[in-house]
C-alpha cells in the first residue's frame, strides 16, 4: 500500500516525509533497518518488491549528503550488487565513499567501510587490480583506528587475502 500502480513511493508518502524533517528521518532509520536486515539475509529477492521504498528515500537523502544519507547509499548499493547489477550499484557505492570522505574523513572507520564496499563489487566484477587499492586503503584505516585486532581490521585484512590469492599473489 506504500507503492504506487508504478512500485513508487505513493506520493502522499513522499509529502509527508519530504515536509517533515523529524518524520523523514524516523522513515529513513526504518529504511536503513529493514534494508540492512533483508540485505543481510542472503537473499535478494526479499528486498526486489521493497526496493521502490529504498530507492526513493535513498534519493531524497543524498541530496543533503549527511552520513545517513551515505548509509542509506550503501544500503542500495550493497542490494543492486547481490542482485547482480553491479554496474547499477557502483553509484550508489561511490556516493557513500564521496560523503564520508567528505563528512567524517579520509581516516575514519565507515569511510573504511565505504572503501570495503567499493572493493568488494570491483572484485565481484573481475577487476582485480581496481579493487587491490581499496581493500589496502580500508586495511590501513581500521588497522590505524581501530586496532590490528578489531574484527572489522580482520574483515579487511581477509578480504584482501582472498583477493590476493585470487590473483595468484
């Protein structure tokens, strides 16, 4: 009943959380939510009949490019790309890394993850060496921040080593 005849937001919806700035951010937390849980249950199709609501408020997001926005940005990407469409996410990773960068630095640990992220689809693609500097980036960063030790400076650590061995490195 969100969507309308054209699987769009339905325009009363869109109104309302694009007048309300309190509203509109109770809407993109859900979104956030539930994006994150359906993403992270392994199968795509779960999100395909919702993804109207995330694309829209992921659009409406980015135009303040805040790092909600950037979270709603990986979100959509990380979907596009487990759907198989990878050049269809590589926009929405980007934004996120632009908007991190930009927000919260070039040595912050979610800007590491923007860098993960971007990594992981470049590999996904099998361009190898395109991803090789993101993962080394996003390595450096959590090592840096977060300690050799962190399970995320583990994440990056093994996926540069799967990409690696990948590569015959």
């Amino acid at each position: 009943g969100l969507l309308d005849a054209e699987r769009r937001l339905h325009r009363l919806l869109g109104e309302f959380v694009g007048v309300d700035a309190t509203a509109q951010a109770a809407v993109e937390a859900g979104v956030i939510s539930e994006a994150y849980r359906l993403n992270t249950a392994g199968y795509p199709a779960t999100l395909r009949a919702w993804r109207g609501h995330l694309n829209y408020v992921t659009d409406v997001a980015l135009q303040r490019a805040d790092e909600q926005s950037a979270t709603l940005a990986s979100n959509l990407g990380y979907h596009i790309q487990a759907d198989g469409d990878y050049a269809g996410a590589r926009p929405y990773f980007e934004r996120a890394l632009a908007i991190r960068e930009k927000a919260l630095g070039a040595d912050h640990p979610a800007t590491a993850t923007s860098l993960n992220n971007l990594g992981g689809l470049l590999q996904a693609m099998g361009d190898y060496a395109g991803a090789r500097p993101y993962y080394e980036r996003a390595l450096a960063i959590r090592e840096k921040a977060l300690a050799a030790n962190h399970p995320d400076t583990a994440q990056s650590l093994n996926n540069l080593g799967g990409l690696l061995k990948a590569m015959g490195d």
